[in-house]
C-alpha cells in the first residue's frame, strides 16, 4: 500500500524535517505534495533524489491526498481542517489548535498507540490526530514507563527550550544575533521579543495572568493528564527560552505514589522504547542538546533520589524538538494510524 502525502508548512523547520523523516523511514510514498504559503510557492526542495515544487496552499490541496502533515501554525490548521478532512485525508496537526478536543486523540506512540487509529472516519474518527507539544513528547516518553511501574503523585518541571520551538526564524535569529554580538554590531529582535544571544529567558509563550503561568507550562500539565488518560499526576513547570538550536532539555522532580529506586527507574528506561539512557557518570557527562541533535531517541541521564522528601527522583531529559518533539513523533502517529506499526527508529 502507498499512499499519497501533503505537507503543510514545508519550508518551515517542521516542514522540511517531515520530508527528512519520511524518506529515511521509508514511509510508502506514492506521491509527495510540498505546501506553504504564497511567499514560498515555487521553492524547490528535494524528496528521495527528486525535485519537488513548493506550492500555495489552498482548499483544493487535499483532494486526492491520503495524509496531511500540518506545521504551519494554529490559525492554518484551523482554517484548512474541513477541506483536508472533507477531501477524506487524515491531518496529522503539529499545532496546538485541537489537541484538547474531544474525541482528537492526542499521540505518543511510545505511550498511548491505541489512540492513533481512532482518528480514523472509517472507524468514526474526526479524520484529526494531534501532535502533542515538544516539551510534553519529550518528558512523557520518558515519564510514562515510569508512572505505569510506580504512580506519579507529582512533577515538577524546568524547561530549557531551542530556538527551533519558535520555528525557522527563531533558529536564524538566533544565529544572526550571536554573530553581531561577537561583532559588537547592534542587532534589532525580529522573531523574539527580547535580545537572544548569550541570553535567556522565560517562554515566550502567551502569559496568562489570571493562572500565573505561560501557555507553555500549561500545555505541559494539560496534555499530559489526556495523553496519560490520568489526570490525578499533579503538574507544574517553569519553561525557559535557552540559546540552544534545536534540542530541549528537562529537569523533571517527580514524586511516586509507590516506592521506585534509582536502580529500578534505569532497569525499565534502558528497555523503553524511544528512550536512550545515555550517560557517562565516571566522566561526569550527562545528556546535552549536542547529543539529541538530530537523534531519534529522547536521552535520559542523571536518575538520582532527591534527598528533600521520600518517593522522588530527579531525571534530565534531553530530546531534539524538531524529531521526536514534533516531525518524527507526527510521522509515527501517521504509521500506527496508516500502517498498523511503528517503523523502527534509526538509533
Ligand atoms: P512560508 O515559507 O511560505 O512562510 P516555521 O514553523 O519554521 O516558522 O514555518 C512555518 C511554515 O508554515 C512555513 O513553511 C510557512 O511557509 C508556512 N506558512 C505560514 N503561514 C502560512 C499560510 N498562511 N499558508 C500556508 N503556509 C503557511
């Protein structure tokens, strides 16, 4: 069975990682269509050795496509989801535009396989599956195995978040702002609202006063509890803008209901799929962005009791944002929902 393929965004930083994802995964391609917006329309890019045109994208996209890969933000998501679905293609959504809607399923496909093919209109599906957001991807690929073995009564998050998160001209702002700083010359933020080079600062996600976090934190506590399909895991978070390009890192604090020792988190997480424990304690080297960049698994290090109260560990956790925190993870929602099995990962 092939299939035909569009994708949505696809000069993006998303964008062009789906095509790099779907080749070398060898996803069954019959067709590939390559759609942005107006502005890149006529970009040529390459698929499997062939040049592929960019084209505009417009309701009649769809018709006669079979999967849609969406990263081109929430408002086109939302405007272009009647016309893909209508045409009978399944959306694959990087944005955050339905993750929360009933009867969406929301996958990781290391975590809850089962929702992919309830997308599905032949099996009363809304012809949607969301891509969770990258953070929350991340943390649950991890995270999961661990709640089934012991219970997480709560997290508590640090996120060091690439540019990447913000898109392509976040990555690029990032390293045109570097550079002019290392050359004294002045540099004007376009993309971020505050100067990013040998900065941080905290996401730059819609702050909501009235809850006294950023959108960020909340998708990750949100989509967490659906994703689990639990929401008694008490979540919180702070989420941090780093100088980094394209890997996410976390510190995870998580209390257990139920007894879990150091020993026993790594014994499960070496045997997780999508997780690499990936550490060198006598050098003292842990995960790091440079690791996970361009790596398929998300890389855990540094498990250790955290010493203030009993059942809680410490965790850092490091996953490329453009793979397994959005193009790569989307790809796999579309295998499990297309065809029946996860293909398997390059590392
Ligand atoms: P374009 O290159 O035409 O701007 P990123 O997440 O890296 O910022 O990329 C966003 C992607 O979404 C790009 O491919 C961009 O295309 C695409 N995009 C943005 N707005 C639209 C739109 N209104 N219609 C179609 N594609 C869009």
């Amino acid at each position: 069975m092939t299939f035909r393929v569009a994708i949505v965004g696809a000069t993006g930083a998303v964008g062009t990682e789906f095509i790099r994802v779907l080749e070398r995964r060898r996803f069954p391609v019959r067709e590939l269509r390559l759609l942005a917006s107006k502005r890149s329309a006529g970009t040529k890019l390459r698929f499997c050795g062939e040049e592929l045109t960019v084209e505009e994208l417009t309701p009649e996209s769809f018709r006669g496509m079979d999967l849609a890969l969406f990263s081109a933000g929430s408002a086109v998501s939302k405007q272009y989801r009647e016309a893909c679905v209508a045409a009978g293609c399944l959306m694959v959504d990087n944005s955050s535009a339905f993750r929360l809607e009933d009867g969406v399923p929301l996958v990781v496909p290391e975590v809850n396989p089962q929702e992919a093919a309830k997308a599905l209109r032949a099996r009363g599906g809304k012809g949607v599956i969301a891509n969770p957001n990258c953070v929350t991807i991340i943390a649950l690929v991890v995270l999961a195995p661990l709640h089934r073995e012991a219970g997480i009564k709560r997290l508590v998050a640090a996120t060091y978040q690439a540019a990447s998160g913000a898109g392509h001209a976040a990555m690029v702002e990032l390293q045109d702002s570097t550079r002019a700083y290392l050359e004294g010359r002045p540099y004007e933020p376009k993309v971020l609202p505050v100067p990013y080079a040998f900065n941080l600062f905290p996401h730059n996600s819609p702050w909501l006063a009235e809850q006294g976090y950023c959108e960020e934190e909340l998708k990750l506590r949100r989509e967490s509890h659906k994703i689990l399909g639990d929401s008694s895991p008490r979540i919180t978070a702070t989420c941090v803008r780093v100088p980094v390009l394209r890997a996410h890192s976390e510190a995870l604090n998580v209390e257990f209901a139920r007894p879990l020792s150091v020993a026993r988190a790594y014994e499960i997480l070496r045997t997780s799929p999508g997780v690499k424990v990936f550490e060198d304690p006598a050098r003292n080297r842990w995960p790091m962005p440079i690791d996970a960049a361009g790596r398929d698994s998300v890389l855990v290090g540094r498990i250790r009791v955290d010493q203030s109260q009993p059942n809680t560990l410490d965790l850092w956790v490091v996953g490329d944002q453009l793979l397994k925190g959005a193009a790569l993870n989307a790809v796999q929602c579309a295998e499990l929902a297309l065809l029946g099995e996860l293909r398997p990962n390059a590392d």
